[in-house]
C-alpha cells in the first residue's frame, strides 16, 4: 500500500461529504490530475498545505488577495470589524463609506460610471443581477455574450456557443432549460461583425451585451484594440446596455480597473466610452465575500426599493466583509499596482525564457498585470483558437512546480495572480523552479 499523504487523507475525507471533495470545481485538480492541496495557512505570498508544505502562491485566492495574504491592516479591520457583530441584515454606515470609495476610485477625469453601486455577496449575484436589470430596464429579452467568457454560474450565463456565428445557444450545464439558454446569444470574442449581425437581426429583442473588460476566464485574453469601445458604440445605438464584468479584473489590473486602463489610455485606442453597468467582486471584498453592480444612476435605480427589479440578500453588505474590502482598497495604492506589474512582468518573461529554452511553443497572453501562457504557436484570439492550444502540456508544467513549491492555478485556462507580497525572494523561488517545469511540458 502507498502512503497516504495528509492531503490524500483529507481529500478522500472530503469526498465521502462534499460532491468531488470540493465546494468548487477547479479546485478538484480535475485537468490536472493529483491529489489537490489542503490548504491551512495562507500569509502573504505563501500558502501552508495540510502537510505543512510551504508554496510561493500565484492564485491569491483566484485574484482577490492583491495585498497578498492576510495583510496585517487587512486582518485587523476584519477583527475590529467582527467585535462589533457579524450581520446585522440592516444598513451600515460602512457600506456607504465603501460605495463612495468605489464610485471616487472608477473615474477617469470627468468620467464617473459609477453613478450608483449595490452590493452583493459573490461575482455570479453581481452578473445575475446586472442582466435581470438590463432586461428589466429595456423591456427586452435577449443577451450576448462571448464564448470562453465566464461571469459566475447563474443559468443565462452558463450558455456555451455552438458552432459558427450567433448560434442560438445549448445548455452548457445539465439543469439549465432550453428556453432559458435560447435567450443568450454566443458570440466569438473580437468579433465585431458578429455583434452587428446580432443586432442586424435580433436589435429589437437584445437587452445587453455582457463582455469581461479582458477576458481571463480561458486564459488571459486582452480584448483587441477598441474592441470594447466598439461594443459600447453597437449597443448605444440599438438601446440595448453594455455590462462590463470587472469581477475579476476591477482595482486588480489598476486602481480603476480594465476600463480605466482604457479611460486613461494606458491600454492604447480604448479611451472615449463608459459601461452603462460594471460587476466587481474579488479583490473588493478583499477576501470576503463581498461583490457588486454599479452603473448609470438611472439605470440603477430600476431596482428595488425604487424599482421593479428584484434583487436583496441576507448578508449583502455584510459588515466585516465591507471593512475588508475597505481596507484593502485603502491600501491598494500606486506603489502596489507598480510592484504588480513589476512581479508580473518579470514572470511572464521568465517563464516564457524558460519555455522558449526548451523549444515549447507557446503565446504569452497578457493583460495589465494578469498573464497566462497558451501552448500554441499562434496568437489565440478567441475561444476555439485557445482550446486548439497543446493544452496537455500544462499538466505536467503544473506538477513540476508544484513539487518545487510554486502553487500555480490547476488549469492552463486560468490567469496566474501576483501579489504586492511577492518579494524578490518569493519571486526567485519562482524563477528556480522554471527550467524543470518547462523541460517537463516539452517532453509531454
Ligand atoms: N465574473 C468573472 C469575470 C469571474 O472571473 C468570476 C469568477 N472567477 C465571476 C464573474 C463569478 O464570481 P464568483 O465566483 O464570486 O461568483
């Protein structure tokens, strides 16, 4: 018989409870295979496995912990926090506070699309939420949406493309009825004669069009240039509303996220419109649960208790949640969006190097601060380009640096998230681990 690890013994554990041994799907290790990692401790930029293994992180709990892991100041604002209770399902003078810090922080110049904010507890509310209010506010039905793009698990958004252009979409999880899939358009993302045929044909009937500001949900994927401008263009022109999701890119990318990348031209060609509604979550409850619509004041007070679109929770606004995302926001100046953008270019090099060193073709997908790299010799540009990708190879990339110490996201269609805590030594750990691992993705 093998040792069983302590990682193998709480996984099967976990199993015997929990569907898969885990409360969500990715952390299973299923396209990578192994026994997944328990994790115990997590402090700055290191994780500590039920083994008492230490990694170099590069999930950041897949984006929030910008700061990295248990920021002092962060922690002690959560136990301040706490001390005072934990829910009260009433309203808080700190979700005002933080509303305002989201609306003063997403502006560039006299741009301000953050008119009005709600808070919720995860990034698939602040989606389902944004989309029921699109539909709400245009008296429409219809939403596009682009295929490798991932907005959280409500069923509208779980519509997968079928093939070619403006398919009428299948279920893309068992449960999810027909007419309700049939009500989502798929469209190939930087295809922007896609999007005109869809409102050639459909314009009376789209609500929105929902887009991540740059897609990180199949790989990183930074839009073409103007290719968000352009949709803003398309869906003003039919009425209909353009959702930004900045659930996972918002005050990760900068301080004002993708759109403000764009607003302020950091990101060239992409200046000169607004989301009608932006989704965040992750690093705005910097590590709680915490996420959040916001949008054009008119648009946002269709909902309830000023309008006819039903929306609330229990815990929305929590009060320890809010004070972590506060005090996250708080901290998370110039200087740490530099040292992101250093860490993240020193390893985007790094591994490519090391990757180039061994002959393994491969594109290093980048946006802002947020990389992947795709096993392919092509620039992937959609969906089906990166799902052409060598994809196994990650596989054995994975487990090599695992077993030198380096947590990387379990599936080559994940962004790898940097921390301000990533030192120059956390960083060379990184460095050592990467001619080993990309010898084993060449001989894969
Ligand atoms: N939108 C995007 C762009 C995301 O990356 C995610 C989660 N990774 C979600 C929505 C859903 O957020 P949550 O997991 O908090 O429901």
């Amino acid at each position: 018989m093998t040792n069983q690890t302590a990682n193998d013994l709480a996984f099967s554990r976990a199993k015997a409870s929990i569907p898969g041994g885990v409360n969500s799907p990715v952390r299973a290790y299923g396209s990578v295979g192994g026994t997944p990692r328990f994790l115990v401790d997590a402090h700055s930029a290191y994780v500590t496995d039920a083994e008492g293994r230490e990694y170099v992180d590069l999930v950041a709990s897949w984006g929030p912990a910008i700061l990295g892991h248990a920021h002092p100041a962060v922690v002690e604002a959560v136990r301040e926090a706490a001390g005072h209770g934990l829910s009260f399902g009433a309203s808080t003078p700190g979700e005002t506070e933080l509303a305002e810090i989201v609306r003063e922080r997403v502006s560039v110049g006299d741009q301000k699309p953050i008119g009005k904010i709600r808070m919720v507890s995860t990034g698939t509310e602040a989606t389902m939420t944004a989309i029921r209010l699109a539909r709400g506010y245009t008296g429409r039905d219809l939403l596009v949406k682009f295929a490798g793009h991932y907005h959280g698990h409500s069923d509208s958004l779980l519509a997968e493309a079928g093939s070619g252009v403006a398919t009428l979409a299948l279920p893309g999880s068992a449960g999810i009825t027909v007419e309700t899939a049939s009500q989502t358009l798929v469209l190939p993302y930087n295809d922007l004669d896609a999007v005109r045929a869809a409102f050639d044909e459909h314009s009376e009937r789209i609500a929105g069009v929902i887009v991540e500001a740059a897609a990180a949900n199949m790989g990183v994927m930074a839009p073409d240039r103007g290719f968000n401008r352009a949709l803003s263009e398309i869906t003003r022109r039919h009425g209909a509303l353009l959702i930004v999701d900045e659930v996972l890119t918002g005050f990760r990318v900068g301080s004002a996220g993708w759109w403000g990348l764009e607003a302020s031209r950091v990101v060239p060609d992409g200046a000169g419109w607004e989301p009608d509604l932006i989704t965040f979550g992750k690093v705005i409850g910097g590590g709680m649960p915490l996420a959040a619509l916001g949008g054009r004041a008119e648009i946002m007070d269709y909902l309830a208790p000023l309008g006819p679109v039903y929306q609330a929770g229990t815990l929305s606004g929590n009060p320890v949640a809010v004070a972590a995302g506060i005090a996250t926001l708080r901290l998370a100046d110039a200087s740490v969006y530099r040292r992101l953008d250093e860490v993240a270019d020193v390893l985007a090099r790094e591994t490519s190097a090391a990757l180039s060193a061994e002959g393994v073709a491969h594109s290093v997908q980048r946006a802002g601060n947020l990389f992947s790299f795709a096993f392919t010799g092509e620039t992937p540009r959609n969906y089906d380009d990166v799902r052409a990708q060598e994809g196994w190879r990650y596989a054995p990339f994975f487990h090599s640096m695992l077993d030198q110490g380096v947590n990387l996201p379990p599936s080559v269609f994940e962004a790898w998230f940097v921390t301000a805590a990533h030192d120059d030594a956390a960083v060379s750990r990184i460095l050592q681990a990467l001619p080993a691992a990309a010898r084993a993705a060449a001989s894969a």
